[in-house]
C-alpha cells in the first residue's frame, strides 16, 4: 500500500466520523526499515516519523535530517532512563512515558536543558503483564503527578492487545483523555488505524502497510 492511499484512508475515516479533515497526524514507522524505503517517503513529502529504539534513530536521523531539516522523529518504544538525555536531544514527543522514575528523570533533565520534547503518558489498556504502560486505574493520578512536575503532557498512547477488539481500548483511552483534559491520543496502527480515527486519535502510527515488511534478519 501507497504513503498517499494510507493517507486517503485517513482523510475517508475523519470525515466518516465527522472529524475536521487533516485533525490526524500520521506518523510513519520507520523502525528497522532500510534508510532507501525512509528515504522514499521523505521524497514523497512525508515529514513524521517514528522510532522504537534510541540508539537505531540516533544512526539514522541526524544525517537524514542534514538534508530533510523540517523532519521530525517520535519514540515510540519503551525509553530506559539512562537514555532520557539522548531521547530528549533526538526527538520532537515521546510516546512512552510510563513510569514516575521516568517522569523524574525527564523533569530533572528538562530543567538543565532548558526543553522538553512532547510526551505522551502510556496506557496498558489490556493490563497486560508484558507490556509497559500505566495502568488505566492509575492514569488519572499518574497524568496528575506527570504535571506537578511540569512536564509537557500532550496526549496518550495505548497499544491494544492483539486477540482483542482494539475499539474498546480506543473508546477507553478516550475516556481517560476527556476526564483529565489531555488533547491527544496516539493510538491506531496498520491493521486498525480507521477504526482509531473514528474514535478521536490524534496520531496513527502505519509502518508496515506504508514501507512493507520489516527485515529482522
């Protein structure tokens, strides 16, 4: 599938749901994808990215960004605090604050930086055991705390479990944002992304479907 059939579907799902078109930002999952499909993409005009490991986007990014300066890159993975200061340095928003030792640590380094890129607060949905995120029970006063500490807090995540319908944990994470006054939502991929449009997401994050298969041979 296309970068611009992707984006059609997009364009079809807001306006299904009576959302103002272009209100969804569409993030490509460039993770383990080879720099020539990254590099096709970002010919074709397309300028968010996203990436799951700090130390893969800092071999790539800084030398794509020489010649593309107006792309931005999004950590989509988990995000260990010895790596807080480079991830801060690297990308635009991190989607996987999940932790208040996390939270600590980028507050602390916010401050001696002097920035913050955008986060966003990681919801276990499914409370699944192997996944990282808050709990949804625990959201409300992890979000609470998150801005205590004056952190940039623009959105959720949630990565709904595979063998379950993902529109219920979009309509919860939903619910969770309208209560606490958070604007966005990063939730939606490949297989489920119109389903996530319709229910208020803010960022879909489409990799295979847009470069194809990841190689992780």
């Amino acid at each position: 599938m296309s970068l611009s059939e992707i984006q059609a579907r997009i364009l079809k799902a807001e306006e299904a749901a009576g959302r103002a078109p272009g209100v969804t930002q569409l993030i490509a999952v460039s993770k383990v994808q080879p720099n020539e499909r990254v590099e096709a993409v970002l010919d074709e005009g397309h300028r968010l990215f996203g990436e799951n490991k700090v130390q893969e986007a800092a071999g790539k990014w800084p030398a794509f960004q020489e010649t593309y300066p107006d792309a931005k890159v999004h950590l989509l993975g988990p995000l260990q605090t010895n790596k807080a200061r480079q991830a801060m340095q690297l990308f635009e928003a991190i989607h996987s604050l999940d932790r208040p030792k996390l939270a600590n640590t980028i507050a602390r380094l916010a401050q001696e930086l002097g920035h913050c890129p955008d986060l966003f607060i990681q919801v276990n949905t499914g409370e699944e055991e192997q996944k990282a995120g808050v709990l949804p029970a625990d959201a409300d006063a992890f979000i609470s705390d998150c801005r205590a500490l004056d952190l940039p807090i623009v959105g959720l995540m949630c990565i709904p479990p595979v063998d379950e319908e993902p529109s219920l944990h979009f309509a919860l994470m939903r619910k969770i944002a309208e209560r606490n006054g958070v604007a966005g939502l990063s939730m939606g991929m490949s297989g489920d992304f119109e389903k996530a449009v319709a229910l208020g997401a803010t960022h879909v994050r489409v990799g295979s479907a847009i470069f194809g298969a990841r190689d992780y041979g």
